[in-house]
C-alpha cells in the first residue's frame, strides 16, 4: 500500500507541476491581451515573480525531495493566492480569470481528499462574495443581487462538487483495488506481495533503530492427505481454520501472511531468537491441539516450523525468508511437528 501511495504522489506532483507553469502562462497571456482589464500592472507583474520563485525554489531547490500530501497542499493554497491576486487585480467577479479557480478545486479533489477541497472551496466562495462587493453599494446583498451572483458562481460550484465526488469514488475503487491485490482470498490474510513489502519496510525500521526482528514460515504437515480423503473444500476449512488458529497466538504488531498453498508466513517486530522460538512452540501446540468435523471425522493437522533472526541469521530480506524455509524443510526431515531455528 504505501509503494502505491508513493507512485500516486509522484505522478500527481508532476502533474501539479505543469498545472503551475500553465497557470503561470495563462495569467501571463491574459496580462499581454491589450484589452485587457487589469487595475495595478505592476503588481500582478510582481506576483507573476513571486509565484514563478515559489515554484523553482518548491519544485527545482532539492529543499524537499520527498514528496507528500502536505507539500501537494502548500502548493494548491498558494495556486488560490495567486489565483485570487490575479483576480483582484483584472475587474473581481467580473474577471475571466475567476474560472481559473477550478484548477484548485480539481487538483485539490484528485489529490487531498474531500476535506481539504471543502475547506478551499470555502475560502474561494468567501474570497468571490468579498470580491463582489466592489460592486454592491449596499451593506447587505439584495436578493436579486444574491441571486445574479449565484448564478455566475453556479459552474464553479457544479465542477468542483461532480469533481469531490468523482475524485471520491476513484479513491475508494483504489483503495479496494489496493486490498484485492494485497490479500489472500481464501482466509482474509495478506499474500506474498503484501508480506514482501512489509517486510522491506521492516528491514528499513530494524536499520534505524537497531532493533531485531523475526521470520518464521509454517507448512501444514497433513494438507494433501486431507484433500485426497476429504476433497478441496475440506482442505481450504483446514487452511482457514490453521490461519485463524495462528493468529490468535501473535501480537497485534506481528503480520501473518499466506505464502502461497498451505504455506504460511509471520514476522514478529523487535523480537529476538528465544521469544520467537516460545512463539512457534505456542502455534505448534496450538494447532495440534485444533481440530473440526467432517463427514463424521476430526480433522486435524500439525505443523512444521522454520525460525530465521534478523540480523544474527541475515541482514538480507530475501535470504532471511530462504533461511526460514531452510528451517522449516529442516522441520520437516526430522519427522514434522517440529520447530527448527
């Protein structure tokens, strides 16, 4: 999940980025137009500077390297300060550049979420009624006036709401996308590209802080026997019901994961060798001790288990696994049922 959300956000910053230069080009051309309205030249002169700096120094500076949502945030706050300079400065409400606005909104959608884009719809809603007042001579709006404003508003207002709510239901179809791609289907648990990742991240962490942690692989020692006596669906119960059993023997903070057939994975956090081996004896006995009905019988299974410690056994994420599942073959030459480290 968080290499997706890295991807995104690099192709959103690059899209961002060309967003800025064509607004900076559009408020630009607008300026050059000798029809144009525009009340202080030399001041939308001075913010075209301003926010041209802002995006070489932002974008171009290596300042910031890593890109995130809040710096996707900054530069859409400052695209509506300049936005709205631009506006104040070419005839308020009156402006053809008023519509520029909807780069924010549509970026502010696509990118951080419906929160945000309220609260930037809000400010430019705000900024458009302030701006009209240069042409009410009245304290308060008259209905008709209210009205009439409204009605020039309306685009913007249809936009950014089909936008937030589009923007809405491509964020939740990604995250589901996200899931189905990281979880097994059978039981629920994270398969082998999602463990992978975790497991890269967790090799990072133990890096920084100096801290161990643990692999164990586990393989049922009786799943094809079940299946040829009792059939598949028997035999995926039994996988569901190993996968529930282990479970409940980890910590919040460890990650079980399917490997693939009836083959599982687990890592445990800031654990050293000695707890990691209390820990498989407890799965050990736990699933021998496991058992459901079918067709009259009790099923039941064992399990071989591999142990390999981070970084006393490897310093390596792909070796560390290859060493666990060294283990676990080992497990299984002494005669199954067995916790090897």
């Amino acid at each position: 999940m968080k290499q997706v959300v890295e991807i995104e956000l690099k192709g959103f910053s690059r899209t961002i980025a060309e967003l800025e230069w064509l607004l900076l080009i559009l408020i630009l051309l607008y300026f050059v137009v000798p029809s144009s309205i525009i009340t202080d030249s030399w001041g939308l002169i001075l913010a075209m500077i301003i926010y041209a700096s802002f995006i070489f120094s932002f974008r171009y500076s290596n300042l910031i390297t890593e890109e995130s949502h809040w710096k996707l945030a900054i530069e859409t706050w400052a695209m509506f300060v300049f936005i709205t300079w631009a506006v104040y400065n070419s005839g308020g409400i009156d402006s053809p550049l008023l519509n520029l606005y909807l780069l924010v909104i549509i970026v502010s959608a696509l990118t951080l979420g419906k929160l945000t884009t309220l609260l930037e719809f809000i400010m430019i809603t705000a900024v458009y009624f302030y701006l009209g007042q240069g042409k009410n001579t009245e304290s308060i709006y008259s209905m008709t006036e209210f009205g009439e404003m409204m009605i020039l508003f309306a685009p913007i207002l249809l936009v950014g709401y089909v936008t937030t709510m589009l923007a809405a239901d491509v964020q939740y179809a990604r995250q589901e996308l996200v899931m189905l791609s990281d979880t097994d289907e059978l039981t629920g648990l994270k398969n082998r590209r999602a463990f992978k990742s975790e497991l890269s991240n967790e090799v990072k962490k133990s890096i920084r802080y100096k801290r161990p942690f643990s692999i164990m692989m586990l393989d049922a020692d009786n799943l094809k026997h079940v299946n040829d006596h009792y059939g598949h669906a028997i035999g995926d119960k039994l996988i569901v019901t190993l996968s529930r059993t282990i479970q409940d023997s980890l910590r919040s903070t460890d990650i079980l994961a399917r490997y693939g057939g009836d083959e599982f994975v687990v890592m445990l956090p800031e654990t050293n060798d000695t707890r990691t081996f209390e820990v498989a004896e407890r799965i050990r006995a736990a699933v021998e001790n496991t058992s459901f009905s079918a067709d009259g019988d009790r099923v039941s299974s064992t399990l071989s288990i591999g142990i390999a410690c981070y970084p006393d056994d490897s310093e390596d994420a792909e070796d560390i696994i290859n060493k666990a599942d060294q283990a676990l073959y080992e497990s299984k030459r002494k005669g199954k049922n067995t916790v090897t480290h």
